[in-house]
C-alpha cells in the first residue's frame, strides 16, 4: 500500500543490513519521521509553489495558529437559556424538544503547521464545530481566532474577507463543478480572490502538480476517479494558499485503498507545505493515522484532547476507551513510546575490551558502539570482540556492523521488517542519529503477537557467549597487555 507513492518525506527505516561492516553515520536529512517529520516540513526542490508564509516549515512548537474558546452552537429555541441549562450541567439530551446542542463548550488551540483531528460518532457535532471554525456558522456563545485575529463577532464583510485569506475547506463529496475542467476548478476560488486569468490558470497548474494531477488539467470531473476527485478538491483548497485548512470527513467517501494512498498523500503534502490543518473524521483509524492530536466528541462535547498514543495507553473514561479498544496498536503506537533504555552500549574510543565488559555484564551477545556525543556508530558482538581482544587489538573500529535503528516516530508495525534483519535489539535514534533507546524483543513481540514475522524475530536471537569464555579471554589479555 504504501509503496504507491513517492515518499519524499515519508517514514522509513533504514540502516537495516547486518554484517555489512559499512560504519553507520547518523542521516539527518532521513530523520523527519511521522509527527516529527511534519515540523520539519522541508519545502521539496523542484515543486513550484511559494509556500511563502513557512518558510523551511520550522514552527516554533508553541505558536497557535487557531484558537476555539467555549464553543457552543445551540439549534432551535431559547439559544440563551439553552447554554445557562448546559454550564448547569443538564445532559443534551434532556433539553426538549426543538432544541439540539450541537456543540457544548468546545475549546482548543491549533497548533501552526499541526494536524488536528476531530473524531467522533455521526451527530457528535464535528461538523457543527468546524463550520463556526471557517465562520459559516455563528456560534451561539464563545470565539474563534485564527492568526491571532478574531473570527466571531466581526462585521459581514470582514468576516468574508477573514474567510478568504485564512481558511480554505475540502469537502466529503468534493463540490466540484461538473461542466468545468480539473485546472478551472482549481482556479475558481482564485477569481473570486482577483487574480488575472493568467495567474490563476499558473497557480493551478502548480497545484495540480503538487496532488499529482498533471496531465489532468482539462478533464472534466466525471472522468475521473473518486481519488482522483478528491484531489482535485484539495487542489483547490491548496490554491488559495490559506493558512489553515479544513477538511470534514474529506476521505470517507474513498474506497479504503485509495483512503489511506490520499492519507498518504496528504501527510506527505502536509510535510513540504506546512499547513495548518484540522481534519474531522469518525474512523479511529483514519484519526490516529494522521492525527497529531486528536480532540474526540461525543454528544457535543469534547470528551478528551491527546496524540493517539495518548489516547491509547491512557483514555481520558469508559467511552474514549471503548472507541478505541479495537485500533491496531502497530500501527499507532511508536518506537518512542514503547523504547527502553539501552543498556549494552559502548563509547567506539573504549575499545574491544570494555565492549566485552559491557556485554559480559549486561549478558548480550552484542553491543551498540557510541561516539563520545552518543551518536550511534554501530554494533560490535561478542564474538567479534572476543576475537580483537584474543588478537591483542585495541581498536574496533573496523570491525563495527551496521546497527539496525529507527527513529523514535517508527511505528511498531514498521520495525517488523528491520528487526527481522538483524539479530541486535532495535536501537532508536532521535533526529540527530543518537542513540536515545532500544525497543526490546519482547516488546515488540508481544505487539505483533504470534505470527509468522514474530517467530522470524524470534528465531533470530542470538545467546551470549560462555561467560567462562569471556572471562578467559579477558584475563589473557589483561596479562598480555600487563606484560608490555
Ligand atoms: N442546521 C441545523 N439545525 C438543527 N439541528 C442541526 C443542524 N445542523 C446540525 N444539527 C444537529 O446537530 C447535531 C450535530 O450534527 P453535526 O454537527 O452534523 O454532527 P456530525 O458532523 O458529527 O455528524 C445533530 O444532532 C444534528 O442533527
Ligand atoms: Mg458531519
């Protein structure tokens, strides 16, 4: 599935051959992984599109892009007293007749250049929430602000103004204009912004690139895909090039194989464009897939905010942690998450000696060489070690293996393939190549359960060597190197 496409920036494993005796050097430009490789969000050479507004992508972590306070949007009669009722604590469902609550007392804070999720049943209110979002929709109490300026209680014409530079929305049945080619609809929402006939048919074309639609430009809509549609309308959002853009249920009119190829897709645009992006959907799976954080709803409310491992290992009551009793924790959680500490690790300057050491104490039958900054440089094995030090050499260097590594946004169901390869514990490295942790076997043979990949794993376990055959070999070389 996801060798469909291209991935520049897509998350990968690498480093994974055993025994090729290469030293390992840390590849930072490799590093952006998952959450991690969206803030990194390197603009792509070679793609013609300004991404003006985020520059590099590098947000700082804090800077809010979107802020929702106290949300409410009541339908029906007595909107006022509705809320009173509500601060009060009375359930939506007891309010009457004629009177629905779509949205009780929403807040939250986007993040520039994060992907929020809003997750929830149908009639939870997401698209209540992201319509007063985009200011389609008057919310009945609280506020919006995007960019720092408010959304709510502005006069009509700033707010369509406000709307046109700041939020672009994709759609669930994608709205495009039947009689009109791909590029038209993609330039449309240009017009209304004033650009000459020119310069909007340019900046589609960019776009329509960026989605991968080239070629497509005068097709009409009907001759194309469902996915294929579905790019056109996020096309077509991109084209405005707004800040932050909404995308309700956008995918869930997709066939799943094509659902998760624009999931893809859109992490991978997500990762050189740096947008600002709050997707609804009522798939748990679609939500923990893309989601940085997730918001999830039920009956109006927001009943918890987290990242999905958040959501996962620790659900805020009984509702969230049913909804999410049936995700494939492999494909959620991550190295990160699940990483312990690396305990058979040895400085490359210390030698074959001290590795030996190392092993002999930690009982492994392999160890992961550092430099002194703790960059991961490699793995010596205790035979290997044993066989410089009965050699009187001092030096490992080059005799170091590629040690199989991750980084910490490697999910679980990705470390399958390397941990298969190697017979050394996963090492986890963070954005600069160090080491920052191991995932053990018994770890991730418990997340994958008993299958074909966990006893491959399995059988490629290695035990350390004789204890009485290392200490041997250590005191020799002791009085070797005693008697120079
Ligand atoms: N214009 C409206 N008038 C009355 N009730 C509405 C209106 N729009 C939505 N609702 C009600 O608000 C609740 C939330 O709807 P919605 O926001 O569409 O949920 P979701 O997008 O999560 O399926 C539902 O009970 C729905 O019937
Ligand atoms: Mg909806």
């Amino acid at each position: 599935m996801r060798q469909r496409l291209p991935r520049q920036a897509g998350r990968r494993v690498h480093g994974s051959t055993y025994g090729s005796g290469d030293r390992l050097t840390a590849t930072p430009a490799l590093s952006c992984l998952r959450h991690s490789e969206r803030r990194c969000g390197l603009p792509q050479p070679g793609v013609g599109w300004s991404g003006n507004h985020h520059p590099g992508g590098n947000v700082a972590e804090n800077e809010v892009q979107l802020r929702a306070e106290a949300l409410y949007k009541v339908f029906g009669r007595s909107a006022e007293s509705t809320i009173r009722k509500l601060e009060a604590g009375v359930d939506r469902d007891d309010l009457g007749e004629g009177t629905t609550a779509a949205v009780i007392d929403a807040s939250f804070e986007v993040r520039k250049g994060e992907i929020f999720v809003v997750m929830g049943l149908s009639g939870s209110g997401k698209s209540t929430l992201i319509r007063m979002l985009n200011g389609l929709l008057e919310p009945t109490h609280g506020s919006v602000e995007i960019g720092g300026e408010p959304l709510t209680g502005v006069p009509t014409g700033k707010l369509r103004e406000l709307r046109r530079r700041k939020v672009s929305m994709v759609f669930q049945h994608f709205g495009l204009l039947p009689h009109r080619s791909v590029i038209d609809n993609v330039a449309y929402g240009l017009e209304i912004q004033g650009l000459s006939r020119r310069a909007r048919l340019e900046r589609a074309r960019e776009v329509i690139q960026l989605v991968g639609l080239a070629g497509w430009e005068n097709n009409l809509p009907s001759e194309l895909s469902g996915g294929m549609r579905q790019r056109v309308g996020l096309a077509r959002a991109l084209a405005s090039d707004t800040d932050v853009l909404l995308m309700d249920e956008a995918f869930s009119a997709l066939d799943p194989l094509i659902r998760r190829e624009m999931q893809e897709q859109l992490l991978d645009l997500q990762s050189r464009l740096g947008k600002t992006i709050i997707f609804i959907t009522h798939d748990l799976n679609e939500a923990m897939f893309l989601g940085e954080r997730i918001a999830v709803m039920r009956n109006g409310r927001i009943v918890q905010i987290g990242t999905p491992e958040e959501i996962l290992t620790d659900p805020a009551n009984d509702y969230v942690a049913q909804f999410v009793q049936d995700v494939d924790r492999a494909r959620v959680l991550t190295a990160g998450a699940v990483m312990e500490p690396a305990l058979a690790v040895v400085q490359e300057s210390a030698g074959p000696r001290a590795a030996l050491r190392v092993m002999r104490d930690e009982q492994t039958s392999a160890a992961f060489v550092v430099s002194r900054d703790r960059r991961l440089l490699g793995a010596i094995t205790d035979r290997k070690a044993l066989e410089l030090v009965r050699g009187g050499r001092s030096s490992m260097t080059a005799e170091l293996a590629e040690a199989a590594h991750v980084e910490t946004g490697t999910t679980i169901a990705e470390l399958v393939a390397p941990a298969i390869e190697s017979p050394l514990p996963l090492a986890v490295t963070d954005a600069n190549g160090h080491l920052v942790g191991v995932v053990p076997r018994v770890t991730l043979l418990a997340a994958l359960g008993g299958d074909e990949a966990s006893e491959a794993v399995a059988a490629k376990l290695i035990a350390p060597l004789p204890a009485a055959t290392v200490e041997t070999a250590l005191s020799a070389a002791h009085t070797a190197e005693g008697g120079l």
